[in-house]
C-alpha cells in the first residue's frame, strides 16, 4: 500500500550521504561505538491492530520503488529503529492480550501515567524465530529459543528477564505500545512517549503515520496534534497521511451523506462549532494549508488514482488485481480520485534535510511523486 512505500521510503532514506551503515560505524575523536543508539523512530497515530511493526522485521514491508515489487530488505539494523503505536487505551489492552497469546512476545513491561492510562514496552522475535521457540518449547528441549538473535536481549518464554544474558542491561525496548486519547493535550502524549520506559528522542528523525486517522479527529484535535509534532520534533519529524477527500463534486456529496448515516461524518458535539477534518479538509490543498499552518514548511501530495501507477508497486497492483474482478472501472477510479496520500516536513534547521527528499517529485522521488500528478507546497517556516 501507499503506507508501505512511505515506510521503506523513510527507513531507507541515508541520514548523511551515502548509504546507511545500520550504525556500525564508529565517532570520529573519541571512537565510541553507536551500534546500540537509536537512528529513526516510527510512530504509527490511530494503530489498532496495524502489523507493519511486525511485517517490517520479518522482512515483509512492499518495497514499492522496486519494480519487481520485491519485499524491503532494511539497511539499518532493526534494533536501531525504535517503532511506537498510539491509539485509545482500550485498544492497545486489547492489542497487548493478543500479542501475549503469540510466542513471539519475548518480555514486556507495562507503566500507567498519571491519568491512569497504561502503555507496553515490548520485544519480538521474528516470525521464524518464533515459531522454532515454540517447537523447541513443545518438545521440552528448551525455553530458550536459540535459533536467531533477539530484537533486544534473551527473555525466557515465561517473561522472566535473564539479567546475565542482556547484552545492553536496561536497554529500551524496541516496540512500544501507547494508550493515548489523541484528541487530548500533544504535549500529555509526549510525555509519556519521552518516559524513561519508552525513550522517545525528538532529536532522531521520526516518521509519524495517519492511515485513515485525522479524518475521525475534530478539526481542533487534528490542528493540536499537528502542531505539537512540528514544535517537539523540528525538522526531524515527517509526517505521512492517508485519508478521504471528499471534494465537492456529486461522488464526494454521496460518500460523505454515507459516511455520516454510518456515524463518522458528524460534528463532534451538536453545539459545538468545530468540525470532523473529514469535511474540513476536502481537498488536497486544504491538507497541505492545514499542515502548512501547522509548522510543516514543506508539503506534497497526490491522489490515490495517480498514485496507483507511481507510489503503489508492480506487486502490490498484481496482488490487488488478482483479488477479484473489477468491471466497474469508472466507479473505482472515482473513489481512487476521493482518497490521498500527502507527506511533509520541516527543512528549515535541518542538518541533513529528510523532508526534502522524501517531498521531492520527479524521476527521483522517492514515493513515486509525480510533478505532473501532485501538488506540492513551500513556505517559510517559523522553526
């Protein structure tokens, strides 16, 4: 999907020329090694039961730039990518029962903040290292899974921790779980992200996820949010949004009439005055004046129609066009028209700027952004 290619685009892109070294070089002066330091951060808004966290260490993200529709092989070793989800606290309990059913779960630690709300520390072994855990366990040889190296340390199945074997005693865990309101402060959320459990850096370069997200938010939350990421994290933050635009066509009159017998298209309170962003934000352009008026100096984006042939790889249409016939072409090239995938930055202050590279369109872009089919957006920012 589109969410894949800005995830490989991110996670591959070099943080100072060349090609990532996954962190096995060394500083020059003192010649302290930073293998165990954190190079980029995902954080993935409105998670629910998203798996990317998973399918991105077992090797399974779509690399969308690659024609063959390959699978992304990361360059930066996995322990140096710190990956945080964030939705309602309700449902990352739910999400954290069902990881612990998984033997996959090696160790997981948990802390409330000072509303109550409870967010996961978590480590993860690969698919195939789980599963030879779980073999291994069944046949009572061991419960050890041996087989592979570990996201962070050696965690016997039953979750003790076994201290001798940590190669980084207290090391953050790589995966983070995050019950959070995102219609509350920004600022509540990164303080708890920034806690000692959870380690979140806002000098690392972060990818920051809404897939079908900031359309449910009101506008007021949405624009809050927004703007903490750009004044927390700078010019390291990169923000990547997949939402509806309803435009103000007849299509976009009748999608949103659905939308709002189904219960997403409504105001959030009857009295109140602020919008959904699914009817603030009705175009692309209003997407980029929101991010634009929101810090973000740097903005493009394009439908999903024109990104079908450019952003979304060979594979990915193969695999989308062998699941079942479509005779109604015209019909889904108008809901393709009504969906958008937009990507910003901050380039003003930047030592290496990220967010040009991955806004830029053309031959080069990194997301398969079309010049001809995008819109793009520069200002001058505040930063």
């Amino acid at each position: 999907c589109a969410m894949d290619r800005a995830l490989t685009a991110f996670l591959s892109a070099s943080l100072g020329g060349g090609v990532d070294d996954g962190g096995e070089h060394q500083q020059q002066g003192n010649k302290t090694k930073e293998s165990d330091a954190c190079v980029k951060q995902v954080v993935v808004m409105g998670a629910g039961r998203d798996t990317s966290y998973l399918r991105y260490i077992d090797n399974k993200l779509i690399d969308g730039s690659n024609a063959l529709g390959h699978h992304y092989r990361q360059e930066t070793r996995r322990e140096r990518v710190r990956w945080y989800e964030v939705d309602h606290p309700g449902v990352m309990h739910k999400k954290m029962a069902l990881l612990k059913t998984s033997p996959r779960v090696i160790m997981d630690e948990m802390q409330k903040d000072a509303t109550g709300n409870v967010s996961y520390a978590v480590a993860v072994r690969t698919r195939k290292e789980g599963i030879a855990s779980s073999t291994t366990a069944t046949k009572g040889q061991s419960d050890l899974d041996t087989t592979g190296s570990m996201d962070m340390m050696d965690v016997d199945l039953r979750g003790q921790k076994l201290e001798s074997s940590l190669p980084n005693n207290g090391a953050i865990l790589p995966y983070h779980l995050i019950g959070f309101d995102l219609r509350l402060s920004p600022l509540q959320l990164f303080e708890t992200l920034q806690s000692a459990l959870h380690g979140f850096d806002p000098s690392v370069p972060t990818l920051f996820l809404f897939e079908c997200v900031l359309m449910y938010l009101p506008e007021s939350s949405a624009i809050s949010l927004l703007r903490g990421i750009s004044s927390v994290c700078g010019p390291n933050a990169i923000v990547a949004i997949y939402d509806p635009v309803l435009g103000n066509d007849g299509f976009g009159r009748v999608m949103e009439q659905h939308l709002t017998r189904a219960g997403v298209a409504v105001p959030p309170t009857v009295d109140s005055n602020d919008q959904l962003c699914l009817t603030a934000c009705r175009t692309i352009d209003s997407h980029l004046d929101h991010l634009t008026a929101c810090g973000f100096d740097i903005a493009t984006g394009c439908n999903l129609l024109a990104a079908y042939d450019t952003v979304i790889g060979l594979a990915q249409r193969a695999r989308a066009n062998a699941v079942e016939m479509l005779d109604e072409i015209e019909e889904w090239m108008l809901i393709m028209r009504h969906y958008c995938l937009v990507v910003a930055g901050i380039t003003t202050g930047s030592e290496i700027d990220l967010a040009s590279h991955l806004c830029s369109a053309g031959d080069h872009s990194p997301l398969g952004f079309l010049s001809t089919k995008s819109v793009m957006r520069r200002t001058t920012s505040k930063h």
